[in-house]
C-alpha cells in the first residue's frame, strides 16, 4: 500500500498536470479567437446581383471599411458570374447564396474554390417561384393548363430573367416536370422583366414571371407567388447563405468574421426597408448603406468587437 503522503503527492502532481493542460487548452482558445479578429489583407470585393442582395452586400461594405478595409462593391448581371468571381478570387465573397437548390448547379461547378457558410442564415424563409400579380385568379402552377384563356392572353409565356439565374435553370425543369410543353420560359435582363411586369400591372393584365422573396417588387405590387405542389422548386425551404472563396477566412481573418456576425444578426425588415428606399424612392444605394451604419452605432460596435483594425 502507499504511504498517504505519496498518495498525497500523487494527487497534487494529478491537479498540476490537468491545470497545465487546461491552461494549454485555454490559451490555443485564445490564440484561436486572437487570430479570427487578426485583419490580414486589406482588400475586399463584394459581387452582388443588383435586385437580388444590393441592400445587404452594400451594408456588409461599410462595415467592413469601418473596420479599415479596401473595399470594392461589383454589381453583376446574374448568379453565374457572380459565382465565378468569387470562385477565381481569394480576397472575394457574396451575400447571395440560394441553397438548398436554386445554387446547386453553381456549387457542383466551383463548389471546390467555396466556401459556403451556413452555420446562421441571412434569410431563413427565401421563396423562389413563379408570381403574378394577385388580381389574376391562378393560385397553382398546375393550374397554368386548366385555364386555356388565360394561357392564351400570356401568349403560354412565363417572364424570366437572365438565363444564368438559378431560378431560370430551376424554371426549365419545372415546366418538365408539370409537363407545361406548350409553355415558354423568356429570357431578359431583371430590368426587362420588371419593366414588363410594371407596364402589364398598370393595365391589370395578365403576367407570370420567374420569382423569389425576399423582393422589394412583393412589397410594391400587390403579388403572389404560385403553389407548387409537386415541390417542383425543392422540398425544403430556401434560404441565404454566405458564399466565400475557400481562401478567404485565411487571407482575411476579421473580414470573416465580421461579415458571419452580420449574417446572425441581420434583420429581413431592415433589408426590405433599404430596398424600398433604393428601389422605389430611388436613393443613391451607396449613401442609403451608410445612412444605416451611422445609424446602427450599437449593431456596428457589436460586429467590430475585438477586430484588431489596422493603424492608418
């Protein structure tokens, strides 16, 4: 048997030995937090699709040059470029990622250079569809060929936007999979297609478009996206994530960091709110961003928290 004073040692030895692996265990923490607020590169780009995530991307850009970043906002035409940039650019990510389905093509294509963060969305519940505006009586896409009348004043004609959208490469196979054969999916520009919306609106004429929430369009006109219950679109809810290049957390620590804060505590009435402003007050979108950063001083201090920013 030991003696109680071994036992004794033996139990003291036991207690620094496990306060030197929790210190060590403490410490790799620390330093693991340290480097996550650590700026690393000082430039930035921010691709965003002009409808689609203006009011976000913009808001995530003065953040991010609060914090000392160069930061350069390109509007882009359509999802597949926007992909594409991110994908070949390491000081690069977007705000616009539609998952579980709208984006998947993207991801099968440049899936290997991403790097999705998904952890919290930035928008839980994002809808993505056919629309038309709510005096028109249709309520479901398989009604599209129960209504020969109405089929025929839309000329079997869906309103689309630029063919590289997800929701138009979805759109396709929709119409396969409800067997809408006679029906044709139109391609433009999202400028054309609400263009066309406005001028059929005013006249109370049919239309049906490709469509998707949140849009400041919803809260502009009086419009309604059409069941699907063949789940045609995707069985799950959408929502949307942040997409970055897989470099991009290393190249630029609080960079990241930052923008997941935002994504966790991003609120969809501000979005609607700074996307009424841009799109149907018409404000310059730049001076509508930073009208909310100076605005949210208790937001912005929470998203910059610890950020070790750069000395000018």
């Amino acid at each position: 048997m030991l003696k109680k004073k071994s036992v004794r040692w033996i139990g003291i030895a036991f207690i620094f030995i496990m306060a030197l692996a929790l210190s060590a265990c403490g410490q790799s923490e620390s330093n693991s937090d340290q480097k996550a607020m650590e700026m690393g590169g000082k430039e930035i780009e921010i691709p965003y699709t002009s409808d689609g995530s203006t009011a976000r991307s913009l808001v995530i850009a003065e953040v991010l040059k609060e914090a000392g970043y160069d930061v350069v906002t390109t509007p882009v035409p359509s999802s597949g470029p926007m992909y594409a940039s991110v994908a070949q650019n390491s000081d690069a990510f977007h705000a616009s990622g539609r998952f579980p389905n709208v984006d998947e093509s993207y991801m099968q294509k440049y899936g290997k250079d991403l790097t999705v963060y998904d952890e919290e969305h930035f928008i839980d519940n994002a809808r993505v569809g056919l629309a038309v505006p709510k005096y028109m009586s249709i309520d479901s896409i398989a009604q599209l060929d129960d209504e020969p009348e109405m089929a025929k004043e839309v000329d079997h004609k869906i309103q689309g936007t630029d063919p590289r959208n997800g929701v138009m490469k979805q759109t396709k196979a929709v119409l396969d999979d409800y067997d809408l054969d006679d029906w044709q999916l139109e391609e433009g520009s999202d400028e054309e297609m609400l263009k066309i919306l406005e001028e059929k609106y005013k006249k109370q004429e049919p239309i049906i478009i490709t469509g998707w929430q949140p849009h400041w369009l919803f809260d502009t006109f009086e419009m309604k996206m059409l069941d699907d219950p063949n789940h045609a679109y995707g069985n799950e809810k959408q929502h949307i994530d942040l997409v970055f290049n897989k470099d991009f957390k290393d190249a630029h620590p609080a960079a990241y960091t930052i923008a997941t804060r935002i994504a966790k505590d991003w609120d969809e009435k501000d979005e609607k709110a700074l996307m009424k402003q841009i799109f149907v007050d018409r404000k310059n979108a730049e001076q509508v961003a930073k009208d909310y950063v100076d605005n949210h001083d208790r937001k912005v201090d929470d998203w910059l928290s610890g950020v070790h920013q750069h000395k000018s």
